[in-house]
C-alpha cells in the first residue's frame, strides 16, 4: 500500500492527485467544487481513482477542506457552546464573546460564564477552582459541547484540565480546552476554544463523509486531514481540534510549491478562480502570522499561516476599468467568454493578452466570436497585475532577492516578470499544487508555554519538547522519527521573577 492521494477542496475547484512511494505524481485531477463540498469531493475522489490501476494500493488520503471555515462564514452547522472562563473575580469586565458579531454570537453560545479558577503569569492562582459552580452554570443550559479557558492557561492548564474531566465524566459533552488551541492572550485564545467546540458537529460530518466515500470504493486506506501550519493529522486528532483546518488550503498550496519547485524560500501565489493568496516560504514551511487572525469576525491567536489574500482569480470578473472583487466561483466553466458563457472573467482576459502557454481547443474562437467590449479585458489584465505586485510589495518585507513560486489553476494569469521577486518559477503540476502539499505532509503538534528564566528553565524546556512530541504523535507521527523543528523562546519583561515565552514544535513522518 505504497500510493497516497492528496485532495483539496477550494472555493472553485477540488483537486486531487496521487503520488507513489517516490513522490512522484502518478495522476491528477480537477472537479468543481460543490456547494455542499462534500459532492465535489468524491466527485474528485472518482476521477482520480480512474486514472490509476492499483487501487488497492492506495495506503492513506490526505484532506484539506474549507468545511469549517465555510460554516463559520456561512453561520450553519454550528453547535451551541456553553464557555467557561476560569478567572474570577479577575476579568469580569470583558465578558465572553463580547466582541463577537450578533448573529455569529446567536448561532454558537448556549451561555457563558467567569467562574473562579485560573493562574497568575507566575503560576499563582487566582483563586480556588470551584468545579460545584461549573456545575450549577452547566446545569442551567442546554449545549451540544463546553468551551473551558483559564487564564494563563498555556503556563499552567492543571484548572483546565480538571474542568474538562470534570464535564466528560458526569455530563457527556465535548470538552475544549483552550491551552490545546491557542497561545498566550485569554480573548483572543477564549475566542479560538469556543469556535473548535462550536465546529465539533461539522469534524464529525466532515470524518463521516470522507470514511464513508473510501469504504463505498473499497479504499482500506488510512485518513488524515490537513492543519493550519502545512502537517496533518489523524481524523480522529481532528475530532478533537477542527478550527486547525480552518487555513489548510493555504498552507497546503506553500507545502506544494515548495515541493514541485525545490524551492525552499520564496513568496507563494497561489490563484484560484475566486482569489489569489500570497504567503511565504521559510525553509520550506509557511511562514507564520505574528498578528491575531480573524476569522468570521473573531479575532483568533492560534498558528496560522500569514497569508495575504486578494480578491483575483480565473474567475474574478472583468468590467471596464474594474475587475472583481465578485467571482463566477465553481460556475467558470460555464460562464467564461472562452467556455460559450457571457460573462467576461480573468481568464478570458488572460488567453486575450497571451499569458496561456497551450491554450485548449476552441478557447479562442469562443472568445473572438463573443459580443463583448473585450478592450476591457486588456485594462482587467493591467488592474490585476498591479495588484498582484502591490501584493508581492507587503509580503516581502523589502526583500527583492527572492523568487516566486506561481501555482494554482489560474497560475497562467501572472505575468513573466513582477516587481519585487528575483523570478518567477512555474513548477510542473503547479494546478494542483495544494493537493500535493495535502499529499507529502508530516504530522505535527506544539506546544506555547512560559518556563522560567533561572531554576527550572531546562527542565521545563524538556518538559514542552516531550509534550510537542507527544502531540505530533497523537496526530499521526511515527514515535521513533519525530523530530525537534522549531524551539524559539522570547524573554518576558515586567514580571515579578523572570520567565520566558516558549515554543516548540516537533514534526516527523507518518506512521505505518
């Protein structure tokens, strides 16, 4: 069972490959995207099959999906969220969610709480746990899952935990717990633990679908789904920890182009029909958001990748002296000037100046014969390049030496040369680079954590790098190749004995 199949879906197509035990790409396949997702996916899932015969050598499928995200987006599919804040009497004067959007807020909490629990940066509690006040707050709502976030929980989870053993024991609910999720800032890391309870009913779904089509082809292979820093993890690792696949796809497309290009340092675009999202290569990872991220209009501190999207795509469409931010999405094969459509869109307007290389048949024709004023695709073409290069000018942080890695369905659509890049590399199979990244990744997990800075520094650093290890483990790394990839510790001022801020991450292979 040596063969893999990576598969992501996005917001115009599906896109599946397969790879053997040498990593090299075996077959490749593009389906439109469906609006339940889930149809798109198997849809994808069939083509690919059929273009390979050992089927029954298909030993593991890789998932990155938009499933969560779309349903926070989109407001449905959400379970109702009773939270738990562990900090009085501290903290009362920014409640949960207090910055949430209403109808978001509506959707997802079954009622929140500041109870007492939770510790000083120092380790100190606040004050005593109280687990009989978690009981009587939970006895008074209805929930499908329990948001748990203690303050300072990432320097000490003790309050956490016996909270979450707590509710699982005598209540039967799903338990998030906020120091497996986010990093150092209760709002932000309290908003982050609330919307993984809150998508615990979507992982479901999504796990159900994707066993379900494997055993309806007769696939005995293994499952993963992607993660927001380009690993993977098991399905059931992902019950656990949904919001992790909120920026998948990206980081998938990064993992991809760093692969197909060899290149190991560069700005990534990756155009879709709906977008265009630049991120950036670090030794062959997506480099990280340093900043809150947003997400549906909550600010959130988990990893994810810094990615800088723009409203530009095969799909976006084209009017004179404007294009976008709109996109025919999934429906380009149907509306594109080049498919017999009447809509005019990036594609079209990327055929007209030249920029396709082998252009299918019929495409041409299609496009002259259309009764449009096609000068606008032209100007479109000069509108998305220059937004393309003021793109490229945020993310490269004033370096020019570096290249750029073009991939993507609409990858065709950049031009040979772009300001602010050394180059630009087009690598084999760059449409589908985002399955391939699905397909070649290593399971992972991290820890963020503060140790202190005298007695008891290395101990607790050994203490997080065995935890991040056990972590990538848990996620689906073979035990005996997991390795150390990142450990970066931060001194922390105006404290009242000195600590620092630490992360590790540990990353290694999946296991047989």
């Amino acid at each position: 069972m040596t063969l893999r199949i990576g598969i992501d879906v996005g917001g115009t197509n599906t896109d599946a490959v397969v790879l053997d035990a040498a990593d090299r790409v075996l077959a490749k396949v593009k389906r439109p995207t469906t609006a339940d997702v889930t149809g798109g996916l198997r849809a994808a899932l069939d083509a690919v099959l059929s273009e390979i015969t050992g089927v029954a050598d298909v030993g593991r499928v890789m998932l990155g999906t938009t499933h969560a995200t779309n349903a926070i987006l989109e407001r449905r599919n959400l379970g109702k969220v009773a939270v738990v804040r562990l900090a009085a009497p501290a903290t009362t004067s920014v409640p949960p969610l207090s910055d949430w959007p209403g109808d978001l807020k509506a959707a997802v909490s079954a009622g929140e709480a500041i109870l007492p629990g939770g510790h000083y940066v120092d380790g100190r509690p606040i004050s005593p746990l109280d687990l009989d006040a978690v009981r009587r707050f939970l006895d008074g709502v209805e929930a499908d899952a329990v948001a748990v976030s203690g303050v300072f929980s990432p320097a000490d989870a003790e309050h956490e935990r016996l909270v979450g053993e707590m509710v699982e024991r005598e209540y039967g609910l799903p338990v998030s717990l906020s120091h497996e999720i986010g990093s150092l800032g209760l709002l932000e890391r309290e908003n982050a633990t609330v919307l993984n309870a809150a998508l615990y009913g979507v992982a479901a779904a999504v796990t159900e679908a994707l066993v379900t089509a494997l055993a309806e082809r007769g696939l005995t292979a293994r499952p993963y789904l992607a993660q927001n820093d380009g690993t993977l993890m098991t399905v059931e690792y992902a019950a656990r920890l949904p919001v992790s696949t909120i920026g998948s796809g990206p980081a998938n497309s990064l993992r991809g182009a760093a692969f197909l290009s060899g290149v190991k340092d560069a700005i990534v675009a990756d155009v879709g029909g709906t977008s265009t999202d630049l991120g950036v290569l670090v030794a062959g990872f997506p480099r990280e958001s340093a900043a809150a991220v947003e997400i549906g209009g909550v600010l959130t501190n988990f990893r994810m990748p810094d990615i800088l999207a723009i409203a530009m795509g095969g799909g976006t469409r084209v009017r004179r002296g404007s294009i976008g931010p709109d996109s025919v999405g999934f429906r380009l094969s149907e509306s594109a000037l080049v498919f017999g459509g009447e809509v005019m869109t990036l594609t079209d307007a990327g055929v007209r100046g030249g920029r396709m290389r082998e252009v299918p048949e019929g495409w041409r024709e299609r496009l002259d014969a259309a009764p449009r004023d096609q000068r606008a695709l032209a100007e479109g073409l000069a509108i998305a390049d220059e937004m393309v290069a003021d793109a490229v000018d945020r993310m490269s942080l004033g370096r020019a030496d570096r290249p750029l890695v073009a991939v993507g369905g609409g990858a065709f659509l950049l031009a040979e040369e772009i300001p602010g890049v050394s180059r630009v590399v087009r690598p084999a199979h760059a449409e589908v680079a985002n399955a391939v990244g699905a397909a070649i990744a290593l399971a992972s997990g991290r820890v963020d954590t503060i140790v202190p800075a005298g007695a008891g520094r290395a101990a607790a650093i050994e203490r997080a790098k065995e935890e991040a290890a056990a972590r990538a483990v848990q996620a689906g790394a073979d035990p005996e190749r997991v390795e150390l990839v990142d450990v970066h510790e931060v001194p922390l001022s105006y404290l009242s004995e000195p600590a620092a801020r630490l992360h590790v991450k540990a990353a290694g292979p999946l296991s047989n």
